[in-house]
C-alpha cells in the first residue's frame, strides 16, 4: 500500500471534517449540502460536489474512505496528483447525473401515473408540501402504492456520499492493475483486481436495474456507482491507451 499520497490525505480529511460538521449541525447541513431533487426547492447547484463530503452514517464513510485509503494512493502515484483528482470529481459528477438521469424517470413515470388518475398538478404540489411538513400524503385508491412511493422517495431523498467517486478510482485501478492480487475477509485466496472489481460493478448493475438489493441498505444510490465506474473506466482507459506506460503488475 505505501504512504498516503497528498491528495488522498486531504480528501480523507475534507469528508471527514464534513461528516462531524454535518453531525453537529444535523438535519440544516444535509438541507443545504446534500443533493436533492432538482424540482425540490432545497435542491442547489454547488450540491453536485457537495453532496460527495457528506455521509449518511458512520459505516457509509468507513467503508468509502477505506477504499480512498486502500486503493487511491497507489493510483495517485501512477497518474499525478492532476490526473487523481480529475478522476475524482469526474466519477463522482458522473454519478450524480445518472442518479438524477434514473430518478427523473421515475419522477416523470410516476408523475404521469398520478395525472392519469385525475389528480390535479395543484393536488400533487400540496402533498409535496404536506409531506415536507408531515411526513404523510394523502392516498389515492386509483393509484397503486408502489407507485406514490417512486414518487415521493425520488422527490424527497437526497442524495449524499463519495462512493460515485469511490467507484471511480476503482475502475481506474482495474485498468492500470488489472491483475494485482488482492484479498478480501473471509476468502483465503488472492483475486486478480479485474475480478474483484469487476465482479463487485456487476453486482451494482444488477441491483440497479431489478432494484434488488444485494449489499448495502435498500437506499443505495446503485445507478450513481455505475455513473461512477463507467467514467473512470472511460477516462483511464483513455489515458492508458494514449498516454501512459504498461505498469509492472499487467
């Protein structure tokens, strides 16, 4: 693993002085740093890089800052600092447009579904604000349960974490290691990081599209973790083709 390279000891640094800040602050830290929805009037421009410093829970950041830890350092070395923390933000903007891309669709589907059951826009807009208030909507027979919950959930969960970022670097490491043998707990052999990664982006995709859960709570953001990997795969892919030489470990 080596030392700590300078880029990844600041961004360990900046998500972790946000998370206790967060903490202090409570619910009004989420309310302006997080990402929503942008028909939610908390929604802000400055959220998309934002939201990537803030955390949900103590496991969220462990587990995000331990792969920080554990695989951006070494992918620093390679590229320079420049290159890292392009790759970063990139992936981590990548996810958020995906995951706003996957959620207006399912605003607009379920949107439509209200309307089509004679509820009026004005209707819509006063649950909205009645369960900003309340927590509660009002529940129409005509439609289906699953349905409100597409839409309320999209309009009303905010977006928070570095794991878009995260998933960047690795796929980026996949590309420039692709066969370092890494272990994980539990399992006694090494796995060639093309698999490990590999393995672990499919089991993402999967859950992103059939929405069923295989690691992590209900709420993952899967669709930000693909937007994340696909664009630092794209982007190191590029610059290993183009630009740099063939690491020891290929």
């Amino acid at each position: 693993m080596g030392r700590i390279t300078e880029t990844v000891k600041v961004l360990l640094i900046a998500n972790i002085i946000f998370f206790f800040g967060a903490g202090y602050l409570g619910d009004y830290a989420y309310k302006i740093f997080a990402l929503w929805f942008p028909e939610n009037p908390n929604f802000g421009i400055w959220q998309i890089i934002t939201h990537m410093f803030m955390h949900g829970s103590f496991s969220h950041i462990l587990f995000n800052m331990f792969a920080l830890y554990m695989f951006g350092s070494l992918l620093e070395q390679y590229l320079g600092q420049n290159k890292f923390l392009f790759i970063y933000l990139s992936a981590g903007l990548g996810a958020a447009g995906l995951q706003i891309l996957f959620s207006y669709i399912g605003y607009n589907n379920a949107y439509q579904t209200y309307i089509d059951a004679g509820v009026s826009p004005q209707e819509i807009s006063d649950m909205f604000e009645s369960v900003r208030k309340t927590g509660e909507y009002r529940v129409y027979s005509s439609v289906p349960k699953d349905v409100s919950n597409q839409l309320f959930t999209n309009y009303l969960t905010p977006m928070v974490g570095a794991s878009g970022a995260i998933f960047g670097i690795l796929a980026a490491f996949a590309v420039v290691y692709p066969n370092l043998p890494l272990f994980i707990i539990f399992i006694p052999i090494p796995i060639k990081a093309k698999y490990l990664i590999g393995g672990y982006f499919l089991m993402n995709l999967f859950s992103a599209v059939t929405g069923v859960t295989l690691l992590g709570p209900s709420n993952t953001a899967y669709w930000a973790h693909i937007g994340g990997a696909v664009i630092g795969f794209i982007t190191m892919y590029y610059w290993k083709k183009n630009s740099f030489e063939e690491n020891r470990w290929n």
